[in-house]
C-alpha cells in the first residue's frame, strides 16, 4: 500500500526480473553484471564526478524517454521522441537553476 502512496524506489524490483528469468546460469551472469556495473558507476562518481553525472542523466533521459515511447507510441521520429519525452525535466533545471546549481556543487 504504501508503494501506490510513496512510489516504489527506483530499481527495487531488478532482483525479481532478474529471477523471473528462471535459468540459473543466466541468473548468475546477469547478477554479476550488475554488480559491476554499480560498481563501475560508483568508481566513476568517485573518479570523474562530471562524466557520471552527464551519464546518469543521458540515461535517464534514454529510459524515461524510452519507456514513454513504449506506453504511447507517436509517430515522431524515434531518437525525437525519445529525448523529447525523456528530457523534459531539464526543464526544471533551467526554470530553478540557482537551485540546482547548488544541489550540484554538493554532488
């Protein structure tokens, strides 16, 4: 219940897709990507702080925009959509920026 009030934290369900795959091998394959690929990240926010953020947002981007597309299909150009759909909360950057620029500089 408190997931339709509070919203179900991003990436709290990748264990139950990872297992709902149901073949072990592939399970432990998947499982050791991801691990790695948080790691790497994680490795990257400590190294380059910069190049992280621009890559988590560029991915962000990718997966809202993404999954929008999916949801409600258009006949837009794909990369169009995509970055139109998955984009649009810079919109919030510009609007605050002072306010952002803050929350960054913390980062």
């Amino acid at each position: 219940l408190s997931g339709a009030f509070f919203g179900m934290p991003h990436g709290a369900l990748d264990g139950v897709l990872l297992w709902g795959e149901g073949q072990p091998g592939k399970l432990a394959r998947d499982f050791a990507l991801y691990v790695a690929l948080a790691a790497g990240m994680t490795a990257l926010w400590i190294v380059l702080p910069p190049v992280a953020l621009v890559l988590f947002l560029g991915t962000a981007v990718f997966h809202w925009g993404e999954g929008d597309r999916e949801a409600f299909p258009t006949a837009a150009p794909w990369w169009l959509d995509v970055v139109g759909r998955g984009g649009i909360f810079f919109v919030c950057f510009w609007h605050r920026w002072g306010e952002v620029e803050a929350v960054l500089q913390l980062l």
